[in-house]
C-alpha cells in the first residue's frame, strides 16, 4: 500500500513535456516515477521505469504495491506513420490502463493536441467545437483521449494541446535565421502555440484542480497569423521580412481559444509569443 500523506505521481513518456512536469512536481514534493523506453538516466529524484507502453509483456516492470494518484500521459509518436501513431495513443494508453486496473484510482491526463480540430479556415475553436480530425495523427490522438475517458469517467483529463515551442524547440526562429521561412500567401493563417513552460505549468495545474472538466485547450492567448510571428521574429533579429510563400502543407488556419483554462485559475507567464520568443531571442533583441 501507498503510504498516506505523499502524492504519487507517474509520468508515461519521460521527454521533453514529461521532465519539466517531473521537475515542478519533485519541488511540490510529490513522488515522482518517469517512463520510458530507453535506459539513459533520468535526474536525481524521479524513479525510473524502463518500459515500452507499446508492448504490454514489458509493463510487468511497473513497480507493484504503488497506488498512484496522478498519472501522465505524455508519450509521443516518434515518428510520422500510422503505426507509430497508433503505438503511442491507443496501445500505449489501452496498455497502461490494464496494467494500472486495481491500483486505485488515479486522475489520468492525457496530452492531446489541437490536431484533433482538424483543418479550419480561420474559424475560432473551442472545447465545445466537435473534434473531427482529418488525417491519421489527429484521430489516433483523439482515440486516446477516448480511451481514458471510457476507462476513468470524470478521472480522465485531456490537455489538447498547440504546437510546443521553447528552449530546444526554436524551429521557427531558425527558419527565419536560415531564410527558409515564408510567410503564407493568401493570409492570415492562424497559429496555435504554447510556451514548453506553460505546458508543463498547465498539467500541474490540472492535477491539482478539485473537479476539473474533461478537456481543455492548451494553447496561449493569440492565435497569431503566422506572417505577423515571422515578421516579429524577422525585425528582432534585425533581418528582413521572409518572402511570401504556400502555406505549411497539410495545417489549416484556426484559432483556438484556452479560455476554460484561464477560467479554472490558470494563469499563463507567456500569454502571446512576443513575451515567449523575447525571452528566447534575449534580452540585447528583446
Ligand atoms: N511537441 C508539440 O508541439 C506537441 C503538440 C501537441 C501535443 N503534444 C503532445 O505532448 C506530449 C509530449 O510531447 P514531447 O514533445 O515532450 O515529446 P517527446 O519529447 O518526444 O517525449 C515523448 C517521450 O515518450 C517516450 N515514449 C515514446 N514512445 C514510448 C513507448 N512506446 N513507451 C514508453 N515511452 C515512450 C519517449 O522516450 P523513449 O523514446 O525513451 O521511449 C519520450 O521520452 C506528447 O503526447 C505529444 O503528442 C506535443
């Protein structure tokens, strides 16, 4: 049995989202246990559980006896095909959930994403808009949140989730350093983001909330069109405005709202991304 008085949390995809969750819950004070496949060490503090979510035989490592209170799930397709897809968000979830039936009764949150809107043409988005993805990625990610939700009603919470940047995930300032980026013909296009700090500040939050809803949108407070980001990012780095261009290939333009929650008390430290890539620009272009 769980000794009483600790929160135990695990967190299923120990990478990039899962070490800074795992980072702000070890100075909460909770117990910590980060999965994942490979073995390379994790930091100090959080236990490691080798396991491939995707074969279920090598979820027998789970140590017993834990009743978690808080689980994660946070793993992701590694790659862009259908198979890695459906490994990471449906067997992966269904896998976990057997292997975890008869351990109490966590609250589970789930890192979906945006893509489950499908493509827009500008529209504003909410949690109440139906979730009809068009291609692969978006439907197995949203077969996932079904999977939590039919297993743990009112236990299950998804966090869909905008396109992550931050420190390491500065692809589109790169794009604009390398004069690769275009900016969309035909705009405004619409673009959903969030700070990897605030991602990770957000799913602490949901699992500290006392009745939280079953999804909430993940994303900053501006959907910005994407040629307004670029020629942002274009001006700081004292560079001149990106060409025009086609539009990134298989994204649509929509704008989705968080105001669920901003509403549930959450506060964002970088609400657009001029405080967000400010920071990442520094401070002699800030
Ligand atoms: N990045 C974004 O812009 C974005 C946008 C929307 C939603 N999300 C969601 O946010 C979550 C976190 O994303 P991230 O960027 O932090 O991903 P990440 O850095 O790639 O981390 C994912 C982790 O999952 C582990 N993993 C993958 N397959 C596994 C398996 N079969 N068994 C066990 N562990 C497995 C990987 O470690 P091993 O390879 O060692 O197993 C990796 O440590 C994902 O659910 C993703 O879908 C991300």
């Amino acid at each position: 049995m769980t000794p009483p008085g600790k929160r135990y949390c695990l967190i299923a995809g120990y990478g990039s989202l899962g070490s800074a969750l795992g980072a702000r819950l070890i100075d909460r004070g909770d117990v910590v246990y980060g999965l994942r496949r490979s073995g390379s060490a994790l930091p100090a503090g959080v236990m490691p559980i080798r396991v491939d979510l995707s074969k279920i035989e090598t979820l027998r490592a789970l140590p017993g006896g834990i009743e978690y209170d808080r689980v994660f799930y946070t793993a992701a397709a590694q790659e862009r095909t259908e198979k890695a897809y459906r490994a990471a968000y449906v067997e992966g979830p269904r896998n976990l959930l057997a292997a975890l039936a008869g351990r109490g009764a966590p609250r589970f949150i789930y890192t979906s994403s945006t893509a489950v809107y499908g493509r827009c043409r500008g529209e504003w988005v909410d949690e109440e808009t139906p979730a009809e993805p068009e291609g692969f990625a978006g439907a197995f990610v949203l077969e996932g949140e079904e999977i939590f939700r039919r297993a743990a009603v009112r236990r299950a919470v998804a966090l869909r989730l905008g396109g992550i940047y931050g420190p390491g995930r500065e692809r589109l300032i790169e794009s604009v350093r390398n004069g690769v980026a275009r900016i969309p013909e035909g705009g405004p296009f619409y673009t959903n983001r969030i700070h990897a700090d605030d991602a990770a500040r957000a799913l602490e939050h949901l699992s500290l909330l006392h009745d939280p809803a079953g999804v909430y949108i993940g994303v900053d407070r501006d959907p910005a069109d994407l040629g307004e980001v670029l020629r942002w990012i274009a001006a700081r780095l004292g560079l001149p405005e990106p060409p025009e261009g086609a539009p990134p290939p298989g994204r649509g333009s929509k704008r989705c709202r968080s105001d669920r929650l901003v509403d549930s008390s959450f506060r964002f430290r970088y609400p657009t991304f001029r405080e967000g890539y400010a920071t990442l620009l520094g401070k002699e272009n800030a």
